[in-house]
C-alpha cells in the first residue's frame, strides 16, 4: 500500500492494555508513533483526545484515520493487516477459536481480578493517602486466586501456552494483566512453578520489548516497596 | 457428527448462539439444559467444558465456550452472509470493538438487573440493599448512554447498514434488564427504534421465542425450585453484592 504512514498508537504504559499494544508493535516491528497519555495527569480528558476517543480510554490506534478502542480489537486488527507470524492469531478457525475464547473470557477474569489488586493495593492507597483495606484486599486476591487456577487447571492444562503450543494474542494480554500486582512488589505467582514457568516462556519469547514495556511497572515496585 | 449446542435461553450469551445458529439455518443438536437446576457444576458437563460456562458447542471432539468466540467459528464453518462478521478488516474491527467493550458495561451492569429485582429475592430469598440496587440502575443508564452516543450514533446498526454480531450480543443483553421489569427502551427512541430494526432482521418469531423464558421470568420465578440454585447461593450472594 504506497504511502501508508506508521499507525499511531495513544497509550499510557502504567494500563495493562497499552503494553500489550506496545509490545505487539514492537516485537513484530510494526511501523508506529506513540503519544504517551498520562491518566494520571487527566490528560485522556482534554477536547483533542475526547475528539478523538469519547470514551477517554486508552489504547487508541489510529490507522491512517480510521480510529478503533479496544485492546483485543486493535491487537486483532493488526494482527490481520500485517504481516506477523501466524501463532499470534492463527487463521485456522479452531485456533483461532481458541484465541477468540481465551480473549471474552479475559475481561471478566484475569482482567478484573488481576487490576482489583492492584487498586486496592496500590492506586487507592496512593491516592487517598491511606493504608489499604485489608478486607477488600483479600477479597481481591482470592478472587484473583481462582483466575489464577483455572488458568493453570484448564487454559495451561496440556500446553506450553494459554491457547496451545506457542504463544499468542491470549499470552499476551495476560502477561501484562498478571504484571500489574508486582507495582506493589507482590508476585501473584510465586507459589505457582506451572504459572511461573509460563511466565518465563513468554517473557522469553517477547524479550527486549516485554522489560522495556514494563519498566514503568519495575520503577513504581521500587517506590512502592522502599516507602515500607 | 452432530454439532451440539448447550444452551438455556435464559441466558443472554446462550440466546445469541441459538438465534445466529436459527437465523442462518446451522443444523445443530440444541442440547437444553437448565441453569437454575446447576446443570453447569454436574461431572457430565465438566467433562465437555471444564471452564463450566454456557453457551458452549461441541462439534466433533471440538468444545468451545464463550458466545463471541462460538458465534465468529460458526460463522466461519458455515461461511453465513458477511454482515454478520464482515471480510473488511476495519469493519469487522467495528464488530470485535463493541464486541470487547460490551462485557464490562452492558452485559455486567445489565445482568444485574434480574438477579437483584427477581431471581435473589424471589428465588433465594435474599434481601438486595437498596444501594446496591440504584448503583446496578446508574451504572447501566450509563452505558445504555455511551451504548448510544459511541456505538449506535444515527446508524441503522453499530457496524453500517446491517445487522452484525455485535448488534445481536447488544440486544440480548438489553432485553435482560427489560424482561425484569426496567423499561429501557422508555425515553430512549433511537434504542427503540434500534431494537425494532434489529427484531425484524432476525425475524420477529425467532426473537420473540429466543425471548420467551426470560420474558416470562416475572410470572415464573416463584416456580423456580430453589433447591437447584441453593448450593450456589453463597457464591451468587458474594458475586453479585460483595
């Protein structure tokens, strides 16, 4: 496609769905500008970014002025317009069903459970100033248990990944989903050798861009943990 | 080798299945089983789907849950007109868009609603506060709201002049909160006009009986026998109003 320009992607790296973004387009070389959007400065908020997402959300990809939300949407999206290794997003559609069930099932599970820790944790704690609620904190982490072993007990049950034998868009987002505890310093798989090896495998096949991404992530551990 | 569907059309998710699979004519074995009777935590149906969620399909040794993922396979194999999830990589990011958004908005504020009016009440006598009940309301006005204004704007459907998957998992889980009772279509025309639209291009007979159970939840609920849903009650209490 002659003069198609890089895509442009609107992300704030402390949202577990802008890394998965990040990641994506770096590991696969993707021609893309990033806008950094800080939540916390407000700056999802301002006319020019409301313009150009209602929902002040972010990711935001913007590809040659076609404007898409959502992060499985978008990693979906690129996924199929260029050219990346086929484990990502197989187009055999038992695969890719597989991809497809892993990704629904994501928003209400390893999402919700995974980000509720890390409010209760860290982000409310560091906004009111005050120490967080051990009931809701415990609540959170036992619901964050039981994502925890279904993932090991039925997505990982016979494979090296979430989906199958290799990695994919599932892998991904839950990675960055399941980083987002260690902000606090908690390793929520420490007590999980099946998990933790997952972690490796993944780690290991996204190398530079999984650490560069998530070294906002490493930075706020190191200030939350030496405040203690 | 038959493709099975477990389904309980009480369900929002189940009932997209059912209607994407009538519409389109997919023969299928609809394997009916009840919510309410805890089919879901039986040995039987943890050996078809240890993830024990309903919809799911079996086709051949093949099991998959989750309607999204069950609706874009079938749509596949069955090569169904495009529309419904089209070859347009931009289009079809449309429908994967809504797609995504709707599990946390729509579908879990509107779920809600039936559980908190009828089902808790009446079926295991329990009290909902009345907090957690206008919370449940607020929360879906809004994204009946952003539903609206981002997804729906002055379109015929979400994804341009046909319905798509996205239209079909929206007005299922619109139609929960109505069946209980909230009439969200009330000072909202473009919803009402939306889900008359959407009616007639599935066919007012096949949405009408896709409908059927949770229309009549109102008068049912006091059939409901309790037992089934007891020995989840604990569960259903903390999930729904912790």
């Amino acid at each position: 496609m002659t003069g198609r320009q890089a895509v442009k992607a609107y992300l704030d790296l402390m949202s577990q769905p802008c890394r998965a973004v990040l990641i994506f387009l770096k590991h696969n070389k993707i021609p893309h500008t990033v806008e950094q959007i800080a939540i916390r400065k407000g700056e999802q908020k301002t006319p020019e970014f409301t313009k150009l997402n209602p929902m002040q959300k972010v990711p935001v990809l913007e590809d040659n002025g076609f404007v898409l939300t959502e992060s499985d949407a978008i990693l979906k999206y690129l996924a199929t317009t260029y050219k990346v290794p086929d484990h990502w997003y197989p187009k055999l559609p038992e695969k890719r069903a597989r991809v497809d069930e892993y990704t629904a099932w994501h928003h209400m599970n390893t999402r919700m459970h995974a980000a509720t820790v890390f409010w209760q944790e860290v982000l409310l704690p560091l906004m009111t100033g005050q120490p967080a609620n051990t009931a809701k904190l415990e609540k959170a982490l036992s619901d964050l248990n039981g994502t925890l072993d279904k993932l090991e007990n039925m997505f990982l049950k016979r494979q090296a990944f979430l989906c199958g034998d290799d990695i994919s868009l599932a892998d991904l987002l839950a990675i960055c989903e399941l980083m987002q505890p260690m902000s606090s310093g908690r390793d929520i798989l420490k007590d999980r050798p099946k998990l933790m090896s997952w972690r490796g495998r993944v780690q290991s096949a996204l190398s530079d861009s999984f650490d560069e991404a998530h070294t906002i992530v490493y930075r706020l551990r190191d200030k939350f943990t030496a405040k203690l | 080798m038959t493709l099975e569907i477990y389904l309980d059309l009480f369900s929002q998710p189940c009932r997209s299945v059912y209607i994407f699979a009538k519409k389109n004519n997919i023969q299928f074995d609809h394997k009916k089983i009840s919510l309410f009777e805890g089919y879901q935590y039986g040995e039987e149906f943890g050996k078809i789907n240890p993830l024990r969620k309903f919809p799911t399909i079996k086709d051949g040794d093949f099991c998959l849950a989750e309607s999204v993922a069950i609706m874009i396979y079938l749509a596949d194999k069955f090569h169904t007109p495009d529309h419904w999830f089209p070859a347009d990589l931009q289009k079809r990011a449309r429908v994967n868009e809504y797609l995504s958004w709707q599990h946390t908005s729509i579908r879990m504020h509107g779920a809600k609603i039936i559980w908190f009016k009828i089902l808790i009440p009446e079926v295991l006598g329990a009290e909902v506060p009345k907090e957690k009940m206008e919370n449940a309301v607020e929360n879906l006005n809004w994204a009946l709201q952003l539903f609206q204004d981002k997804f729906l704007q002055d379109k015929p459907f979400i994804v341009g002049d046909q319905i798509s998957l996205a239209d079909l998992v929206a007005i299922v889980e619109i139609m929960q909160p109505f069946a209980a009772g909230m009439d969200v279509f009330e000072n909202r025309p473009k919803l009402k006009a939306w889900k008359d639209r959407v009616r007639e291009a599935i066919g007012a007979e096949l949405f009408d009986e896709a409908h059927q159970a949770t229309m009549s939840i109102r008068d049912n609920a006091k059939t409901i026998d309790p037992k089934g849903l007891s020995p989840l009650k604990d569960k259903i209490l903390k999930f729904f109003l912790s």
